[in-house]
C-alpha cells in the first residue's frame, strides 16, 4: 500500500541528501525529514 510515510521512507532511502521542503527559511533533506519524523518528542 502507497501512502505519503511509504513514499517519503523510499525516498529518504533512495536519495538522503535530495531536498524534500524548500522555503525561504533553508532547505530540509529528505534524510533529515525522515529522521525528524521518527524523533518524539520534537525539539
């Protein structure tokens, strides 16, 4: 089954240094966003 937390997991696999979210505050990899996902409680 396909869902967007499948997706992004394949892709933090896939390319870790490939940026996920860009904004006009910096650039989040999907390597850190998986990382930031699996963290609790967040910072």
């Amino acid at each position: 089954m396909l869902n967007l937390a499948v997706i992004l997991r394949e892709s933090a696999t896939a390319r870790p240094g490939a940026p996920a979210i860009l904004s006009d505050q910096g650039v989040i990899t999907y390597g850190e966003l998986d990382a930031r996902s699996t963290r609790w409680p967040p910072p």
